[in-house]
C-alpha cells in the first residue's frame, strides 16, 4: 500500500480463509452434517482460529450423529485453546480434569485451570472455584471461600452462581440459615430458567420454608422445570397429581409425569408408577407390573421401593410368597434407616418367618424402629414385654 493513499491493507489470507472455514462449519453445523462440520472446523481449527478449536471441543465432548463423543480428542482441543490463552477452554480443560474426562481426574490440575479461566472473569469458572471450595474438592473445604467466589460470579449474572448461593443459605453452610435470602437467589436463578432453582422454589412452597405452605404454588414452580424436561421436577409433578396437592388430583396425570422421569431413569418415578399398578390407580390394578417397576427402582437403591418389594414378597403379590426375599429387601431399605422396613425385620424375626426366630434381633431392630417414631414398633416392643 501507498503510505498515505487512505487505502486499507488486504486482510491476511490466512486469517480470511480460516474465518470462511469456520462459517461454512457453521453452515453445515445447521443443517446437521455434523461430520462436515467438524472436518470445515478442524481445517480452520488449524489455521488458529479459537472459536473454531472451542466449537470442535465442544461437539466431540457432547458428540453427534457421525461424531461419536470423545473426550480426548475434546480435551486435546480445548487444551490448544487454553494455551492461547482462551478463557472458555482453559475452563474446560479444568472441567475435564475435574470429571476424570479423557484424563485421570486430577483436582489439582482442575482449580490450576479454573483459575487461569476466572483470572480473566470467566464466571463460569468463578462459579466451580466456589463448587470446588464447597466440597472440599482438592482444597481444605471452606464455605466462606465458596460464597466469595460464587458471590464473584453471581455479579456477572451467572445463574449457577445465584443458585449456589442460595443452597448455602438454605442448607446454613458458612452462614446463618435463611429461608428467605435463599428464595432471593433461587428466584435470580430461576428467572434465567435454571431449573435446579425452580426445583428449589418448588420444594420451598410445598414445605412451607419461610413461606406460607403453598401446593399450587409449588406445583406451578415445578411445572416449569418439568417443561424443560427436568426428572425431579416431572417426578415431583407426578407426586403432586398422585397426592392432589394444589390441584385436582389426577392419577392419569401422575402417571405420564412419572414415565417422563422413570424414562431418565429417575426411581421415586419408578416408585410411583408402581404403587398406581399396585393400586390400580388410573390404570388396571397389575401386580406383575407393579414388581417391575419396584425392582426397578430397588436395584438403584430407592429404600422405600426395597420396602414395597418386601411386602410384595411377604404378602405374594405378583410374586411367590417368600418371606426370604421379603427379609432381603426389607433389610436393605432397614440399613438405609427406612423405618417401616426396620419394624418388618423386627417383626420376621420376631415370627421366625424366613429366618429363626431370633427374639434378641427382634427388639434390636423394633428398637431403631420405635426411636424414630414408628409407632408398631413401639406397641411391638410392650407385646413382647421390652417395653417402648
């Protein structure tokens, strides 16, 4: 160029190239070639050009149809955009090490990485120095520590962030509880559409946490997470039309909300559809699929389910009668502290049903039952001449 033409100097061939690379990426993206994508992305990847190298981490971390998921070739990318100094990849290359993604989980290496990221106000990054701090993640675990990061994010609008916040105050971890500062930040959250937030604000209806008892309320905040397909929330609607709890109870509804959750393989969703095939609750009463669903939700370790299965087993609904079983998942649901479950152990070994009648055993596990309020296990106690 003349010096002093007005005439501006051509842009790098490379850097037009690797720019045209990465849109026709996005191109293809859209209309889901997403193998495509990648090959376009990796070419402008190598040109140096970071969203490129963040965007091909990005889809081999989720994968995609024609991409399988991968998480070393995932890390290998964000990692060449951290070393450019990317704060989006350094974070996700201190998330990998934090997962034991395509590497050895390494908590170390993980706050290392965060802190490049948070150093230059990722709040991202900020928000899981603060998770990191409150779990004890690598570091002493230290509340405050959490708070003062999660507070740094929270400022920069980070949902997460104002969530955490707000589980601190609730769960009285570092500060004082308080109802109230809590459904503050859970409501900054939820407005996002955090669904962990409205989760939270539901919960906080339906107890009464500083609010007035409100079931329709609580039932509104978990339809809003449910819609985003949310396991807990569409597993807590479902008990909310199973109980008719601010709204008209509806067994047909608590039926599809549980399968919706029971399809990501959520257990208290198992649990419900169960007991409505026990019960015949909206559909036709079905032992045999009523066992199913408990079984279901027993080998994950739900102990109320482990406790229904006892009884299905004990009573021989949809099962052979056999009290054996029935002591092998009542005792599971009684060591997880399922108090109902302890008296029935007390009580088959009380009868010698399944096991020899064990009388010592019977007041020990009635005892446990009767200490967290069962009454049967008190008036078993006083039958057998323990006292309560």
């Amino acid at each position: 160029m003349v010096q002093g033409s007005g005439e501006s100097a051509p842009a790098s061939p490379q850097a037009v190239s690797a720019d045209e690379l990465y849109r026709n990426g996005l191109a293809a993206y859209d209309r889901q070639d997403f193998a495509e994508a990648v090959a376009t992305w990796r070419k402008a990847a190598q040109l140096g050009h970071a969203r490129a190298i963040i965007d091909l981490g990005s889809i081999y971390q989720r994968g995609a149809k024609g991409v399988p998921q991968d998480y070393t070739r995932a890390i290998e990318w964000f990692r060449k955009g951290a070393e450019q100094g990317n704060a989006s990849a350094q974070h996700r290359v201190g998330l990998f090490y934090q997962k034991g993604w395509g590497v050895t989980q390494d908590y170390a290496q993980a706050m290392e990485w965060f802190h490049k990221a948070a150093d230059q106000d990722d709040a991202t990054a900020q928000n899981d120095i603060g998770w990191m701090y409150k779990n004890g993640w690598g570091v002493t675990q230290d509340y405050h520590q959490a708070m003062q990061w999660f507070i740094k994010a929270s400022t920069q609008g980070n949902a997460a962030a104002q969530l955490n916040i707000g589980i601190l105050y609730h769960e009285a971890q570092g500060v004082g509880r308080n109802y109230s500062e809590a459904m503050q930040w859970f409501r900054k959250a939820a407005t996002q559409g955090n669904v962990s937030a409205q989760n939270w604000i539901g919960v906080i209806y339906q107890k009464g946490e500083g609010v007035p008892q409100d079931y329709r309320e609580a039932a509104q905040w978990f339809r809003r997470a449910a819609a985003q397909g949310n396991a807990f929330a569409q597993s807590s609607l479902g008990w909310v039309y199973y109980n008719g709890e601010g709204v008209a109870q509806d067994y047909g509804q608590a039926m599809q909300w549980f399968r919706k959750a029971a399809d990501q393989g959520y257990t208290t969703a198992q649990l419900g559809i169960a007991r409505l095939y026990r019960n015949g609750q909206g559909v036709p009463q079905d032992n045999s699929q009523a066992v199913e669903w408990f079984r279901k939700a027993a080998d994950k370790g739900n102990a109320a389910a482990q406790n229904d299965l006892g009884w299905m087993h004990r009573r021989g609904q949809g099962v052979t009668q056999d009290y054996g079983q029935a002591m092998q998942w009542f005792r599971k649901a009684a060591d997880q502290g399922f108090t109902a479950a302890q008296t029935s152990v007390g009580w088959l070994y009380e009868t010698g049903l399944g096991v020899p009648v064990d009388k010592g055993q019977a007041i020990a596990w009635y005892r446990k039952a009767a200490a967290s309020g069962d009454g049967n296990a008190r008036q078993a106690l006083i039958r057998i001449g323990s006292g309560a």
